[in-house]
C-alpha cells in the first residue's frame, strides 16, 4: 500500500494520486482488491466497498456508506453519507441514493440463519431515494422513480411514480385526488 490514506489495497487505477486542486478520489476507506472502481469515482472516507463490487465511472460513494458483496452500480451515480447496500446490489446510472439510505435483503433475519435467502434490491436508472428510506427485501425501483424521505417501501416501485410515506404509497405525479 503506497499511499497511508487508503487502508484497503491500491485501487488499479492511473489517476489514483490526483492533482492537488482535486480532493482524493480514495481516502480512508476500505476497497476490496477485487473492486473494480470506474474511471472519476470517488469513494469518501470509511466508505467499504466489498468483494466484487463494479462501479461504473463519474460515480460516488459517500462516507461511511457500505457497499456489500457482488454489487453492481452503474455510472454517474451518487451513493450518499452513511447508505447500507446488501450484497447483490443492483443499481442503474444516473440514480441518486440519499444519505441514510438502507437496503434490506433478509425478510426474517436472523444470525446463522439455517435457509438464508438473500433478496436484494435492484434499482434502475435515473431514479432517485430520498434520504433515510429504508428498501425491503427483494425490492425493484423502476427507472426514474422518485421515493420521498423516510419512506418505508414494502412493494416495487413502477418506472416514473413517486410514492412516499410510511408504508410507501404511489401519489400521482399531477395532482389529483390525493394530492
Ligand atoms: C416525496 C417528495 C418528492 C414530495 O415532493 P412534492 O411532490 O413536492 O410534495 P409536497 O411537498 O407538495 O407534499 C405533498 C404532501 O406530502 C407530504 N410529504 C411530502 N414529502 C413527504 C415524505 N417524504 N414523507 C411523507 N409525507 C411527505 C407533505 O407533508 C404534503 O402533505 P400535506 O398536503 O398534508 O401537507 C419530497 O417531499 C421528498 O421527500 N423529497 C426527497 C428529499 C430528499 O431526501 N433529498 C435527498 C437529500 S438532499
């Protein structure tokens, strides 16, 4: 490790020691060797990253968030302050995860659970989360979704809708009757 700034092993990266106008696109944070890390990410300090995980380029991750095992995300998108995402991960390009933001994927957790079945969520492009959400087991967000702060989304999200509260529920983008 040729840099004190990064626990983890050195990304395999070109640009890992930026100019110095620029912050550090690695700082304090732990990288597993087999990440791959696309070409302008950031990761922020504490961040972890896990096995296997893919990140496409010109994304972010914020600190203290934590990346599991085997995920993917795409480019261009914005993993926020203190996110928790769940080994299988799925997440498009352009989508925006506010800070605070969880991923559940074990419906009835429980330690050394005898039939684990992880559910990860998949999230496609442009959606957005708004901070604090929590996503459970096994959920879809459809492209370009919107889901309000602190919503509690129980059931996929269809491409396009907005829902908020707790559990989430769908409000018309228009405003209708419910809004
Ligand atoms: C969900 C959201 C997009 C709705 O925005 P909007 O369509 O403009 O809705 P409004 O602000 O007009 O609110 C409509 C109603 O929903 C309620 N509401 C709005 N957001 C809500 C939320 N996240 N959870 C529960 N209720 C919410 C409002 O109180 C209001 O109810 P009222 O009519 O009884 O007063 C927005 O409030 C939100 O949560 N954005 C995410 C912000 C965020 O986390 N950003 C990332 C970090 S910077």
């Amino acid at each position: 490790m040729s840099d004190p700034f990064v626990w983890s092993a050195e990304p395999p990266d070109p640009l890992y020691h930026a100019p110095p106008s620029e912050p550090p696109r690695y700082s304090r944070c732990f990288i597993d060797q087999s990440a791959v890390i696309g070409e302008g990410t950031y990761i922020w300090h504490f961040a972890v990253i896990l096995a296997g995980v893919v990140i496409g380029d010109h994304s972010s991750v914020g600190a203290h968030a934590e990346i599991g095992r085997g995920s993917r995300i795409g480019a261009h998108t914005r993993i926020g302050h203190g996110v928790f995402l769940p080994a299988g991960t799925q997440i498009g390009h352009h989508v925006f995860i506010g800070p605070g933001v969880i991923a559940a994927d074990d419906k009835y957790p429980r330690v050394e659970h005898p039939t684990y079945l992880a559910q990860p969520p998949q999230i496609d492009d442009y959606a957005s989360i708004g901070a604090g959400a929590i996503i459970l087991p096994g959920v879809h967000v459809g492209s370009g979704a919107v889901i309000g702060a602190g919503a509690i989304v129980t059931h996929d999200v269809s491409s396009h809708a907005l829902v908020y509260g707790v559990p989430a529920r769908e409000f018309p983008p228009d405003g209708d009757t419910l809004r």
